[in-house]
C-alpha cells in the first residue's frame, strides 16, 4: 500500500475536510490492491491484510467525523440519557472544583509547542497571564481565535470532561463551576496566547522569503503544505498593528482558501500547546456506541475524565511517532524529553498546591513515588498517581471504583447510605449514617470543591455538621490524620474538625 495511509496517523485535533480526503485516500488504494490481484502482483495474504487495515481507517474515520457532526451524541433513548448524563454533570460539578491548579502544566506544554512550531518560548506564563485583559481577549477573537471557543459551545464541551450533556440547568451547574475556578477562563487565555504569538511570529518574518527562514519555523509551514509561492501570497496582506499577519486580512486581501488554511495550522498547533479533550479521543474510548444504549452509557460513564489523559498521550506520542519514523530520532528523544521533564516539574508543583489548598503540608519531594505521581499528574492522570501511594485515591474510592468511573462509584456510595443501612439496621448492626451522610455531601455538593473555597467549607461546616451527626465524629478525624500520614507521610496544617488552623 502506498504511504499515504499513514498519513490517517496525523489527522489534526480538528480534522473536518481532512476526512473527506482520507475517505478519498482509501478508495484510491482499494483500487491499487483491485488491480494488484488482478495483475498478480499482490499475494491474497498481503492483499486481505491491506483490506482488514482500510477498513480499520475507514470505521475510525467515521466515527470521528460522526462525533464532529453530532451523531454520535444523539440519544438512542433520550429519557435513560438524560438521567445518566444530568448525573455525570452534577459529579463534574462537584469533583472539577481544583482542576484548574492541574492547568498550570500548560505552561509546560505551550512552550514546547512554541519550539517545535518555531515560536519563541519566551514570556510564555506572562503571556498566558496577559490573555485575561479584556483588550487582549478582543484581539484575539478579531485574529479568528474565537472559533475555537465557539466549537466547545456548540458542542458542549468542557476541558478534562468532553461532552456536557444532559438537562440545560445540570450542565449549566458544571460549566458555571468550571467557570467560577478559573478552569475555562485559563485553558482559554493559555489557547488565546498561543495563537496571538503564532501570528505574532509569522508576521515577524513576513519579510523573508520560505526558504531563507529559520529551519524550525520553516518546516512547520511546509510540515502544513505551504508552498513559497503561497507563503509569497500570504505576506503581502497588511499586518494588524504592524505587527500580527492574522487570517482576517489574508481572507479579505489575499486568498480566503489560503486563510482558512493558516487558521487551521494555528489552531491545530494550539491543541498540542493547550491539549484537550477531543473528538479523537473520546471516541477512542466510546467508538460509535451513543448514549441511551447500555454499552453507550456504561463507556461514558466509565470514560468521564479519561478523555483528556487519552488525549495527551495520543497527541503528543503520535508526534513522537512521527518525528522518529521520519528518522529524526534525536530529535524525537529531545522533544520526548523536553515536555517529560517540564509537565513532571509543573505536575509536581500542582500536587503540592493541591496538598496546600487541602490543608495537608507539602509532600516529601525526596519520595520516588511523589515523582511517578507527579509525572501522572503533569499528564493529566493524576488520580491514577495516588494509587503509587496507596489503594485509595484522593476522593476515597479504590482502583476499581476508579477504573468503574465516579458515576458507577457514586451510586455504590448511594446504595449504601439508604439500603445498606436499612439493611444493617434491620440486622441489628451499628450503622454510620450520619457520617457516611456528611461524606456523601461532601463528595456531591456542586461548588464545593472550589479549590479557594474547600477548606474553609469543608471545616467550618461539614466538619461542624459531622460533629452533630456522628458521635464518634473526633475519633473518624484522627484516622483521618493518621492515614494521611500512614500513606502519605503528610501533616495537616488545618486539621480536620478544628474551626481554625493550627
């Protein structure tokens, strides 16, 4: 088969019309393999082997095209769906409050983006910061960023989640929450100074011709398929402010195909400075299965804050992939290395936010296992680090529970806070239910992991309910401190149960 199947490996984080060209890809070899067999050229071994592999392509390419036209979240059985997704929104809401110290890593992961495409990496956390201002926002949604942000609307998405599905007002309450820690507001401004500085740079350089350009920035542009000659057509529109070559003034003033071109290499190459979830991988994770079916719900359910893990990995180790099947190993190995070490150090910082903003001291950065965490963390799976640590994860559920997904773990949660007490009351058992009550609120409670809030919500008035609700209230604090410094080797600076901190 020819190379270009490969090139299905590299579709973007947005692919749109590339999919049509690939479905064309496919046919085109399906002829070539036709006539391999007619002309004896092609063994029928190799030739069902090159089938099997098309067909593979032309299922994924489906499946992602149907998640960017909506069909894939089209409800089989809207009433079982809207259940089932209201409950995944409302544990968003619940769960996401400190997901916005996660997104420091994006610092990491712009700047090594900004090498690879030949951006200068300097200034980037200011930049990130600059994006915020109101006046920076309105430059980059006049320089055609805001498509980004409008794709997320339509398609209800939210970072570290994927699709916000359900009743308006559940999915209202996570997007708020989100909203409200800073979650978006970050993850927009950080995709914002990305592409500002993308336009910023090429318009830095509107003044030299393709090939006398710096290598690394020049191979982006051809890596897009811009030719000199289309790049020679490119700088002659006006820059904005003297400054920014935009896709506004190519569209209007040059070649609109050509702008749409530049728009889509920008915004591509943000999703690996800014990674998240995408089409490719969620339906990684759903294939066609839709909600309103059981499968369809059981993956979602199993799947929700996967998607964005999956999608780093994917992303990123696709273009490692490339990078060393081009035979720029070296390269390869220093860009592998370059984003390990930055998302592990900044993976470490946020983990050590987290502790603080828990009440817990810092943990001991001369532990081994504080650094696989911290690695987990800077990748975005950082709930799976604390299993380095211990059986338990941060929120209290064990490997499977978190494997299962938080749906499938709330409902056990549920089923023993009502029938499992009823059940143990009936058997003459001692029951906890004021204690696993006040724990149910506080694993449930929309906004009430606001990571500036939680503490003191959690202290001054679940730990206080806990008291009037749980007669052996001190004692469950005291095995609370003991096990995080069991596990964790970590103290409290704001114990559980006291109205101040100590």
């Amino acid at each position: 088969m020819s190379k270009d199947i490969g090139a299905m490996e590299v579709l973007g984080p947005n692919p749109g019309g590339t999919i049509e060209w690939m479905k064309q890809v496919l046919a085109k070899e399906a002829q070539e393999i036709a006539a391999g067999l007619k002309q004896g050229t092609l063994g029928k071994a190799d030739a069902s082997s090159a089938l099997d592999a098309a067909a593979s392509y032309s299922r994924r390419l489906d499946t992602v095209w149907g998640s960017i036209r909506g069909e894939l979240e089209t409800p089989v059985n809207s009433k079982w769906a809207n259940i089932l997704a209201t409950g995944r929104s409302l544990i968003t809401s619940s769960v996401l409050g400190a997901a916005a110290i996660s997104s420091i890593s994006d610092t990491g992961t712009s700047a090594i983006a900004r090498r690879f495409a030949g951006i200068s990496a300097r200034g980037t956390a200011l930049d990130i910061v600059k994006a915020f201002v109101p006046a920076e926002r309105r430059l980059a949604v006049q320089s055609g960023l805001i498509l980004d942000a409008a794709a997320h609307t339509f398609h209800a998405q939210a970072r570290y989640v994927g699709t916000l599905a359900g009743p308006q007002w559940a999915s209202f309450i996570a997007d708020r929450v989100l909203t409200v820690s800073g979650l978006t507001p970050w993850t927009q401004g950080a995709k914002h100074a990305f592409g500002l500085a993308f336009q910023t740079e090429l318009g830095n350089h509107v003044g030299v011709a393709l090939k006398d350009m710096e290598p690394v920035l020049q191979r982006t542009l051809r890596r897009w398929g811009f030719t000199d000659a289309q790049w020679d057509k490119m700088r002659q529109a006006p820059l904005h402010e003297g400054q920014m070559l935009r896709p506004a003034e190519i569209a209007s003033q040059v070649d609109e195909k050509l702008a749409e071109k530049y728009l889509e290499m920008v915004q591509t190459e943000t999703g690996y400075a800014v990674p998240d979830s995408s089409h490719r991988s969620k339906t990684i994770l759903v294939d066609q299965n839709r909600p309103g079916t059981l499968i369809g719900e059981i993956i979602r359910s199993g799947a929700q804050f996967k998607s964005f893990g999956v999608s780093m990995v994917f992303m990123h180790g696709m273009r490692l992939h490339n990078m060393i099947a081009g035979g720029e190993i070296a390269a390869g190995v220093a860009y592998t290395g370059s984003l390990l070490i930055m998302t592990t150090l900044l993976g470490a910082a946020a983990k050590q936010m987290k502790s603080v903003t828990s009440g817990k001291e810092m943990q001991d950065p001369r532990d081994a296992a504080f650094w696989g965490a911290a690695i987990l963390q800077g990748g975005g799976l950082g709930i799976y680090g604390d299993f380095l640590f211990s059986n338990i994860n941060r929120y209290g559920g064990g490997f499977k529970s978190t494997l299962s997904g938080p749906l499938v773990e709330r409902a056990n949660d549920f089923w023993n806070l009502t029938a499992g007490n009823v059940i143990q009351l009936a058997s003459g058992e001692k029951t906890n239910f004021g204690r696993e009550l006040v724990k149910f609120a506080r694993g449930n409670i929309p906004g009430g992991n606001i990571w500036y809030l939680r503490l003191a919500f959690e202290r001054t008035v679940l730990d206080q309910l806990q008291y009037l609700a749980d007669p052996e209230a001190n004692a469950a604090f005291k095995r609370q401190q003991q096990f995080w410094k069991r596990e964790y080797g970590q103290e409290f600076w704001w114990k559980p149960g006291d109205l101040t901190p100590g």
